[in-house]
C-alpha cells in the first residue's frame, strides 16, 4: 500500500450483514489527528461485508469505491477519502451499540419528527443516534419497509472531538424523496438542537407500497 492508503478497522455488528456506514465513517475521522475536524459530507454507493481501505491520495477515484467521506476544518482545510473494498471478509463481532433512541411525536409527509436519544459519549455514538432515528422513522412511515441504508450525509459539520450531551433530542423532516417502483431514496433534514448544528442525511429504501411517500 502507498502512504496514502490506510486499512481501517471495520466489522459486522451483531447479526447485520453489511459494515455500518457511521462505522466506517468513525473509522476515517481516526486517522486525521488533531484539529477541528467536522464531517463535511458522505456518500455511499453501496454496502460491503469486507475490510475497508481508505485513499486520500489526490489519484484516488471513485471507480469501483463504496464510499467517499469529507471532512474540514474552520480554516478552510479539508482531507477527502475514498473507500474500496480489501481482500479479506469483515470479522464478526457481537458489540452492541450503546445508544437508544425513542419516538415522541410525528406522522407522515413532511410533518417533523422528534426523538429522544441517550447512551452518548462521543462522535460515533452521535452519528448512529442520527441514523438509527431516522431508519426507525422510515419503520413508523412506512410499514413494511426493506433494505433501509445510509447513502449520505451533507453538510452535517458534526464535530469530530465534540463533547455530546450524554442524552437530548433529534428532529427530523423528510424533504424530498425521489424514487419509483417500489425503491426509493430520501432526503432529510435534520436537527440537533442540543449541540445547535443541522443538515442533510440521505436514505435509501425499498416499499412495495410507499406510492407517493405518506
């Protein structure tokens, strides 16, 4: 491997058969070192079951790649990596995760959502209360709903080193959704009022019967 090129240290958790994105991500901020560093941006082109390797070399494409992350700083400073697939198979570990997250209120269309979460300590936990609320959000919308996953995040600026209330609340509104035949892909806009940031995560998901989304 080049310099450039780190191996990340990914798993599949408990019985999921697919490496979590936010793990992924987590995994990444790992190897930036000090600074202010936020989650700029994601994508994700699809899910993957093996070791990850991460490229921030300035040749590294998105040919063949699983992802591409982001990160910046207040400076203007930014390290973009992309993601592709190692040799070897993820290992299996049983590690929960150690948040909750729980419904307040909410209904269908663009009517805002609000969770309460718990079981923080730091950025990756952050990360997957943000997720985690949102696939249980496409559970309450659309029952009957598969294949729910992260695709993305945009403009999040969730902070690196931040220190996260242990517990708060997460508000989220669907802003668009795009798709047809029973797949679709879901634009929404969330909120952490706690820690006063919000942006842009991105689903994707199968609904036989979603139809226009309410």
């Amino acid at each position: 491997m080049t310099e450039s090129t780190f191996n990340l240290d990914v798993f599949l958790r408990g019985d999921r058969d697919y490496v979590q994105g936010t793990q992924i991500v987590s995994r990444v901020a790992e190897l930036l070192g000090d600074g202010e560093w936020i989650l700029d941006a994601a994508q994700f082109t699809r899910l993957s079951t093996r070791m990850l390797l991460a490229d921030d070399s300035s040749a590294a494409t998105m040919a063949g790649a699983i992802a591409r992350v982001q990160f910046a700083e207040p400076t203007g400073k930014n390290r973009s990596f992309v993601l592709t697939e190692g040799a070897d198979p993820a290992p299996r570990r049983a590690r929960p995760m150690p948040i909750a997250v729980t419904r307040q209120n909410g209904s269908s269309g663009t009517d805002k959502a609000i969770w309460d979460y718990s079981g923080v300590s730091g950025f990756e936990d952050m990360a997957n209360v943000i997720v985690q609320a949102i696939k249980a959000e496409h559970g309450e919308r659309w029952p009957g709903c598969r294949d729910v996953w992260l695709t993305g995040f945009r403009r999040l600026g969730l902070p690196v080193a931040g220190r996260f209330p242990d517990a708060g609340r997460i508000a989220l509104t669907l802003y668009r959704q795009l798709g047809e035949h029973g797949l679709f892909q879901n634009i929404w806009q969330v909120a952490l009022p706690d820690i006063g940031l919000e942006g842009m995560v991105t689903f994707a998901f199968r609904a036989p019967e979603a139809g226009d989304g309410h």
